[in-house]
C-alpha cells in the first residue's frame, strides 16, 4: 500500500479521521512519559539544567527525517501527494523569537500545555488560556501585521535546494547536526550543573 | 511513587514514528496549536461572531457555516488529551497543582504562564504553526523556514531565561 493512503483513496476520510486521534494518542503519550507535561522540566531547557527537551526534539526529527526519506526511497510513500510546508523566513525567525520568549515565561509549547492541563497542572489550564486569547489577537488584529506575515515567502524551501546538495546528504547532515547537537548540549548540562541534576 | 520517565531517545523515536504516520496515512504532518486556534474560533463565533466574519484571517474558518471544530487537527487534539490523559494515569502523576520553582508564589507563576501563553498564542499563527506542526514536522521535512524558527525559539528562550529565573530556578 502506497502512502499517503488518504490521499490515494486506500482508506476513507473517515478512517482517516480516526487515524487523527490515534496518532495524537501516541503523540499524547509520548509527550507525558517523555516528562513535557512538567514546564519545570520545559523550562530547565533554557538553562541547559536538563536537556531532555531539544533532545527528544532532535530525535523526533532525525527519526522522522530518515523514515520519510526511507519510504520514498522504497517507494512507499508517493512525495509529491505529501503536504510541505511553505518558509516565509523572517516571519518565522520572528515568531520563532517571540515563541522562545513565551516558552520561558510561560512554561510550555502548545502540545505539551494540552498534554498538561488533562493531567491536572493548573499553570497549564491558564497557559492554554492565554494561548487562545494570543491567536484570537493575532486574527482579530490580523491587519496590523497580515504584510509582515506574508513577506518573505519562499514557498517550499528546502535545506537541500538551499544548499544546493542531494536529498541524501541533507538528511545526513541534519542526522549529525542532531546526534553532536544532542551529545553537546548534554555535556554542557553535565558541566554546568553536575551528572545528578 | 511515580513511574521513571522514558529515555529521551526512545521519546524522541516515538515522536518521530507519530510523524511518519501522519504523512503515511494522512500525507500531512501532526500539529497541536491548530485544534487550540480552532477552538478559539469556535468560541468567538458564540460570544462575538462578528469578530470572525470581519476578520481576513479568521473568516475563512466559518465561510459558509463551517464549524472550525470540524478539522483534522482538532480530532489529533483530542487524542493528544486522550493519550496524556492515560499515560498520567499509568504513571500515577494525575493530580491538580501547579508546577513552578520554590521561590515564586502559585499566583506568580499563573500570571507567568498567562503571558507565556499568550506570546505563545500569537507566535504560533505568526509562524504557522508551532514547536510540533511547524519545528518538527517542518524540522524533518527540511524545511528552512522550520528549522529557522526552531533555532529562533532557543535564541527567545535563552534571551529571557535569566530575567524569569525565580520563577524556576
């Protein structure tokens, strides 16, 4: 069976559906056994205390990076049916900016916060809260910034086409910069606060 | 006594097989700040639906009586609650409290999370989408813009971090 089934008519859009809450189950899952419905353990990030955050981050990635490459190698997965996301690069550097700042006051990302709540943090009930007031201000108030937010735009850009380099060797890259990005952020963890904490 | 979390490498794989689901089955990427937005939507179209209706950006989520609710990522939504949910439950860890530092009150840190949250709100939809839909997914699609924006989110986090360090630390 070639993926994306739904969008090879292979299963219904109900089933799809119902794949949708299946995988946020384990999604769900993961994030609360992973420790991320904690913001004391979010927060440690920030402060290289405990780098189990951009750890299963990089992992995720670098997991997911060379799975999709895999399959389209193996021809399971038909690519070009698969949706990618467009970059529009100073917004997103923007936003990116102000979401780290959000993260380190607030505690979570938006995942983690509905992980959160459901297994009763109150900081993350109120943290949903706000976030729902922040996009309704976004929307609301989109004619402030609706130029910015489309400036920039590069369509689907990818590090390979930005490199100039094969699909391969962009996968690999990534895969190094996360497995050295993940052994050096935990060596500073272990320099700054010690092997226990 | 609650259960050992998991290894953040075999989280991390975990993670990463939900991505290559969603675009096995679904031919898109996971995401958890869409349902959030979506549900904002649906609230506004009951105590100010004109709201909606004029604004460029939302209007599109109620065009014609849709329901903002009636949306892939809000049926992931739920399941991200349904999967937390009993993971809390098998690790013992469901319990009403809030989770902060020892040298700020509960009332600070609330108000901490609140403003937290609603940067975070508004940098989800500048960025169309966020550390889940828009870091990781974008992140493992290659995507310049989504790895920009992670690195983005470090260098936010990193800048402020000592200026709320009582709230944590």
């Amino acid at each position: 069976m070639i993926g994306p089934l739904v969008n090879n008519g292979i299963i219904s859009q109900g089933i799809n559906t119902l794949a949708a809450v299946l995988i946020g189950v384990l999604f769900g899952y993961a994030l609360q056994r992973s420790g991320f419905t904690n913001s004391r353990k979010i927060s440690a990030a920030f402060y290289m205390k405990d780098v189990d955050v951009p750890v299963v981050m990089f992992t995720a990635i670098v997991t997911a990076a060379i799975g999709l490459w895999g399959m389209s190698l193996l021809g399971m997965i038909d690519t070009s049916k698969m949706y990618f996301l467009p970059s529009y690069l100073l917004p997103m550097i923007a936003a990116g900016f102000i979401f780290g700042i959000g993260m380190a006051v607030g505690g979570f990302c938006p995942g983690t916060s509905l992980a959160s709540m459901v297994t009763g943090k109150i900081d993350a009930m109120v943290f949903v809260g706000g976030f729902l007031l922040g996009s309704l201000l976004f929307g609301d108030l989109y004619p402030i910034w609706d130029k910015f937010y489309n400036s920039n735009g590069f369509g689907v850009f990818r590090i390979d086409q930005l490199l100039n380099i094969n699909l391969g060797l962009a996968v690999l890259i990534i895969t190094l910069l996360g497995v050295f990005g993940s052994i050096g952020m935990r060596k500073l963890q272990y320099k700054f606060w010690g092997k226990n904490d | 006594m609650k259960k050992k979390l998991w290894d953040p490498i075999f989280g991390g794989i975990m993670i990463g097989i939900a991505i290559i689901l969603t675009f096995y089955i679904s031919g898109r990427g996971l995401g958890a700040s869409g349902a959030m937005t979506d549900f904002a939507v649906w609230i506004q179209n009951i105590i100010a639906p004109a709201l909606n209706h004029s604004s460029q950006y939302f209007s599109k989520y109620v065009a014609n009586g849709a329901n903002p609710l009636d949306d892939y990522l809000v049926f992931m939504g739920v399941g991200i609650m349904i999967g937390s949910f009993l993971a809390g439950m098998v690790s013992k860890d469901l319990k009403f409290e809030v989770l902060k530092g020892p040298n700020i009150s509960n009332k600070g840190r609330l108000w901490y999370a609140l403003i937290g949250g609603v940067l975070v709100g508004y940098a989800a939809r500048l960025a169309r989408g966020c550390t889940s839909g828009q870091a990781l997914v974008g992140g493992a699609e290659l995507s310049v813009g989504s790895w920009a924006f992670m690195f983005s989110i470090f260098a936010g986090g990193f800048a402020v971090a000592y200026f709320v360090r009582r709230q944590w630390l």
